[in-house]
C-alpha cells in the first residue's frame, strides 16, 4: 500500500513539474533572447504566475493527501509586493515546502540562494535559473584560504542577483547555519546552542550590502518537527503528524547596511554578535515551541 501511494504521488508532482515547467522556460527565452527591458519587465510576472501556481498544486497535494498539521503563529501583516529578506533554521529538505506553503501568494516568491552543483537537477534547475535564483559555489574556508579569489566570486554572484531583484518585489530566502542540522555536525561545531548550528552570517552581510536600502524587513522563520526531523519521504508517506512555524518580523538596522564585511574586523564582530543574538532568541524559541507540543500530547 505504501508503495502505491508514494508511486502515485512521485507521478503526480512529476505530472505537476511538467505542467509548469516548459512554458516557463518558454517565457524565460524569450526574456533571454529578447533581452530589452519592456520584455523583462512583461516577463518577471508571468515567470512568477507560474512557479506560483507550481508551489499552489504542491501544496494542495500536502493538504489532500497528508495529515500534517501545520500551526502557525504569525504576528506579522504580510506584502505580496515587499521586500524581505528571510532568515530560518534548517533541518530538512521538507523546510522548503514548509516555508512555500506558508508563505506563497503571501510574499514575493521565496528566492533561495542554490549550490551551483543544483543547477543539473533535471527540469528544476532550468527553472531555478529562469526565475533568476543565485547558483553559489559555496567554498569550505580551506577552499578560500588557498584561493582567496573564490570567495569574491560568491560576493559579486550576491550582487549580481541582488542587481536583478531590486527592481522587483522580492523575497530573498537565507538558511544562515549553511547545511541541515544533525547531532553529528551540532557536536563537532561545539555549538552554543541547544537545538540548532551555528549562524553563518557572511551570506545576510554581502546580501544587505548589495541591497539592504531596497529591503523593508527580515522575516525570521523557526520551523519545528515535534515528532523529529522528517526526510521526504517521511511527508510522502503521511510519517509528519505536525509542523509549527513562528515568523516574527525585524527591523534591519540601519548601522549593517552597506558594511565591509570582509574588510572591516569591527563591523564583522557586530554584524556576528547581531547574527548571534538572533540565534540565541531562535534556541529558545525552539525550546518553547517543542515543550508546548509535548504538553498538547
């Protein structure tokens, strides 16, 4: 039974990514062949109509065919048109889908910065590159100090994307620890925190530098998986009993906006400490979030 269901399911998003993939990169060559701002412009909302409506029957597959609950505790009033940064923990690839059914058709459509390896995934990676998501080559710090130049390379594909985003709304999607949590990588880091790594904050840096002016707020996202970290599989098979989400909203101070991250060792101290502070809050917050679930159980 299991086993007919997860080949139904495989068929239906592949029938879904087939639905809405080719006309996309239709529309994408002729963004890319006709390369005149008014076609740029006429294109960007019909690229996004349809990832949009993408993420939608995805979502609706979640809700027809799982029991996963999803709670929510949002204080926050939402922009279709804005411009967010958003921030979030990370411990599986169903993240993914947890933050586009939260947030689709709420936000601009989630933009996440990819390793560059993703751009070969068949199909997506197409449509990952026509909706213009960042490709990063994100260099282990031994890569960069034999080749200082690497990390330029990530620093100018940043601008470049950020160039692209600031004449659109946008939301740009960071998972600040850089690589899904597991007990193995939280005890070799020695990390502070109870229930999440340590934040990178170079990525959120180079991104307010590139655009911060253009951005009117951080969503700060904590997903939780009261019954354990899930694979994909695990929501396929309907093994997800729930998932809570917070969003709180952030001020962006005005003191990290176009700052020397690599240049400047004082304003990197205060941009970590700030990186910092948000993650201890997000700990706890983890802590409330899965004694709350234990209580309802």
């Amino acid at each position: 039974m299991l086993a007919l269901r997860l080949v139904l399911l495989f068929l239906l998003i592949a029938a879904n990514t087939l639905l809405h993939v080719p006309p996309l990169l239709v529309v994408a060559l002729f963004k890319a062949v006709l390369p005149f701002q008014r076609v740029r412009v006429a294109s960007n909302p019909v690229l996004t109509g349809l990832a949009e409506s993408w993420i939608g029957v995805n979502s609706w597959m979640w809700d027809r065919f799982t029991g996963t609950r999803l709670q929510l505790d949002e204080g926050v009033a939402l922009q279709a048109d804005g411009h967010y940064l958003v921030l979030a923990n990370h411990q599986s690839w169903v993240d993914i889908l947890v933050l586009q059914k939260v947030f689709n058709r709420r936000i601009p459509l989630l933009r996440f910065f990819l390793k560059r390896q993703l751009f070969w995934v068949p199909l997506l990676g197409l449509a990952w590159w026509a909706l213009d998501f960042p490709f990063m080559g994100r260099y282990t710090p031994k890569q960069v100090a034999r080749r200082p130049e690497l990390a330029r390379r990530d620093i100018e594909a940043t601008r470049r994307a950020c160039g692209k985003f600031s004449a659109i709304p946008v939301s740009i999607m960071n998972f600040v620890e850089g690589t899904r949590f597991t007990v193995a990588k939280h005890a070799a880091q020695g990390a502070p925190y109870q229930h999440l790594l340590k934040p990178k904050s170079g990525g959120v840096a180079f991104v307010l530098d590139a655009m911060g002016a253009g951005l009117h707020a951080i969503l700060d996202v904590t997903i939780v998986y009261p019954a354990g970290r899930p694979s994909l599989l695990d929501l396929l098979a309907n093994r997800i009993p729930a998932v809570h989400v917070q969003v709180r909203q952030r001020e962006i101070p005005p003191a990290l906006i176009h700052g020397d991250y690599q240049g400047d060792r004082g304003f990197r101290a205060g941009f970590q400490q700030w990186i910092n502070g948000i993650w201890r809050e997000k700990d706890a917050d983890v802590a409330t979030m899965l004694a709350g679930s234990s209580h309802r159980a």
